[in-house]
C-alpha cells in the first residue's frame, strides 16, 4: 500500500519477546487454581482452626475408649487396666519392639532377625520408658499420641485443597479404618503416619527443610518412608519459583536418604552388612521381589486351606487390602495432585511386589492418597455405610487382635 511503511523483522520480534517474557511472568506469579498454595487459602482464627482438631481429638478418644473397654471386659483387667491393655496388646511385631526398646539389636540367635524392625520406633519407646514408664505403657502412649497428631496432620493436609468438609471426612474415616487399632497398640503406624503426613503438608506450604526432616525420620521408623521422596520432589518442582538457593532443592529429599542412611548404619554395624536385612528379610520374613500376581495368588490359594479367621485375614484381607491398594493409586492420578499419586504409586508397589502379600491392610493405614479419595465422597449415606462398616471391622479385628489371632 502507498504510504505505509513496514517494521523490520528483527524490531517486531525483539517487541513480540518482551511481551512474551511479561505474559509468562505475570502467569508465573498467579496461583493454580487446580493445586492450591498456603496463600490461596482463607485465613482462619487461632479459635476456628483448632475446632476441628478438638473434634477428631474427641472422635479419637471414644472409638479408643469404646475398644479399651471391650478389651477390658472380654479378656479381664486385672491386676490393672493398664497393666491388662499393656498385656493383651502385647501381640506379634509389638513383641519385637519391645524387645528392641529394652535389649537393642543383636548378631546372634532369633534376635539377629530383628534387624527387619527399623531403629527409630523403639528408640522413642525408650527415651519415654526413660521418665519412669514401663515400656510396655511407653509404646502404648507413644502410638495414642501419635495417632491423634497422624489424623490432625492428615486434616490438614486435606485442607490444602480447600475443602473443609472434606477434609474432615478424610480425618474422621482414618481415625475409624478397620486397621485403626493399630493406632493404638505397640505398633510403628501411628508414628510413621504422623511423621509421613507431617511431611507432606510441609512440602504442600513449601516448607522444604521441615518436609524433609520429617521425610528423614519417617524413613527411619520404616522402608516405606523412601515413598515420600518423589511427593517432596514433584512439589518442589511444582513450587520452583521459590526455590531460588540450590540448597532448597538438594537438602531435603536428602534429609530423607539420611533417615534411610541410618538404617543401614544399623546394619553395618550390627551385622556388618548394609544390606544385611535383605537376605534376613528373604529367608526369615519371606519377603523378596516378585510380580504382584504371584502375591495374589497366594492370598486366593490360602482361602483353600487355612483356618476359618485366616481365611478372612491371610486370604480374603489381602486381597480386598491389594485391589483398594490399586482403586485408590488409580483414583489418586485422575483426581489428586501427582505428588499424591506418586505416593501411592510408590507405596503399593512396595507392599504389593511380593511373593507372599502380608499386612497390606494395615498398610494402607499411611496410604493418605486413599483417605483423600473417600473425604471427597459426596454422597452423605454412602459415605456414612462406609463409617460404620469401617468402625465394626476396627472393633471386630481389635479385638481379635488382643487375643492373638492374626489380624493384619
């Protein structure tokens, strides 16, 4: 066109880059909507955001209060309650800990096959019998408490995605869950769950040095803890604007290798092989790898020829433990954020690549992603049927469980 006079190339692009870079950086500033950030969050009073602790504070109390008391009447309370509870809870792996807690490990005979058991379990059921406290009593206050924080943490944790009810649903459905006895007894879970939880709401409000001390100590208390790598990981990717010193990046997913660190000094040490419990663990524990399916089918072949209980337990719980395992990882990609499903991903191949699957239920107890899926249940009497269901199991299988029967 006459008169018209048009920009060189190189000045059109140099305009078209800055306000690219602009664009890109105004949008970097702006919060996703999907996953939100500590900032996006309404704020609370002190007054607000500690009436939901007190409420699951107090749902906690009565399911214990309910199953203490059951115990107390089927299996008696003498000389004392506490001295019974400590006695009738005193059960499978609850023995090994408290033998840890009072002899530490050993080289020699059956004790040498507790190198399976992390360190740091038993180590805080020492420094509290330490006060004065029978170990027995000290496990049991140590898992009580624990239990209680674990399902506060796991709150939230729901919360940071906004959904108040929700997030209680979730909370309230982990303190009720079959295996939530566990909680109770001289087991890790309530520790490990608290710790576990505890650090991946440190990630969520990008707190990178108390995620991974947490990482590192859940690491200790067990081999599951390494799950939490890639959920601190993906966060930092995800928050990388605020990672601006390299150390942000680097300390605390080693923070959590250290928590492993220390488990295989524990094994140097003891037996004079890092490594020594993977052929203890094979041998003794009959954990090795394999395919999952050949987990399965164990589970289905021992409802052929167990006993009625471990029908239900060894055979029918596992498998039910493996398909909610897979449901919740599956669910987890498709609608939570992929830190979460990197957890569970991780968790169940952990626990499912067996060739004998074993406890599974119970682990699904650190399983978050899981609690996450049925907070976010909508319908109030679906998910009111799965409360209840759930609550009887966890009476039915705690009580089984302080007679002795294997429950998971």
């Amino acid at each position: 066109m006459v008169g018209s006079r048009r920009e060189p190339p190189r000045r059109w692009l140099g305009r078209w880059e800055a306000s690219l870079v602009r664009t890109l950086s105004e949008t970097a500033g702006t919060p996703l909507t999907r996953y939100p950030t500590p900032s996006s969050l309404e704020p609370r009073s002190r007054a607000e955001r500690q009436r939901p602790w007190l409420r699951l504070a107090g749902l906690a109390i009565l399911v214990k209060a309910l199953l203490v008391a059951l115990t107390l009447v089927a299996y008696g309370a003498s000389p004392d309650p506490l001295t019974a509870l400590g006695r009738e809870w005193n059960q499978w792996d609850a023995t090994h800990y408290l033998y840890l807690a009072t002899h530490g490990y050993s080289a020699t005979g059956d004790a040498r096959n507790l190198i399976a058991f992390f360190p740091l379990y038993p180590a805080v059921i020492s420094a509290v019998a330490a006060i004065g406290l029978p170990a027995r009593l000290a496990a049991l206050l140590v898992s009580n408490v624990a239990g209680v924080v674990a399902a506060i943490v796991l709150y939230e944790l729901a919360r940071t995605d906004g959904r108040e009810k929700a997030a209680f649903r979730a909370a309230a459905f982990f303190l009720v869950f079959p295996t939530a006895y566990f909680l109770m007894v001289g087991y890790t879970e309530a520790l490990f769950c608290a710790l576990a939880f505890g650090a991946v709401l440190q990630a969520r409000r990008q707190r990178w040095a108390a995620s991974g001390m947490l990482g590192g100590l859940a690491a200790a208390a067990r081999l599951t803890g390494v799950a939490l790598l890639p959920v601190i990981v993906i966060e930092m990717i995800l928050a990388r604007r605020v990672l601006r010193p390299v150390w942000h990046a680097i300390v605390p997913p080693l923070l959590v290798l250290l928590g492993l660190a220390t488990y295989l000094m524990t094994n140097a040490l003891v037996l004079g092989n890092p490594l020594a419990f993977v052929a203890i663990q094979r041998e003794h524990w009959s954990h090795s790898l394999a395919a999952p399916w050949v987990g399965l089918a164990s589970a289905i072949h021992s409802i052929s020829w167990r006993v009625p209980w471990e029908k239900l337990t060894v055979g029918g719980g596992e498998i039910a433990g493996g398909i909610i395992a897979y449901a919740s990882t599956t669910l987890s990609w498709l609608r939570l954020r992929p830190s979460d499903a990197a957890y569970a991903t991780v968790l169940t191949a952990m626990v499912t690549f067996l060739p004998f699957w074993l406890s599974i239920p119970r682990y699904l107890l650190s399983l978050y992603p899981l609690f996450l899926l049925v907070g976010r249940i909508r319908n109030q009497w679906i998910y009111l049927g799965l409360l209840g269901a759930a609550f009887v199991a966890q009476i039915v299988f705690g009580l089984a469980f302080g007679r002795g029967y294997w429950a998971f």
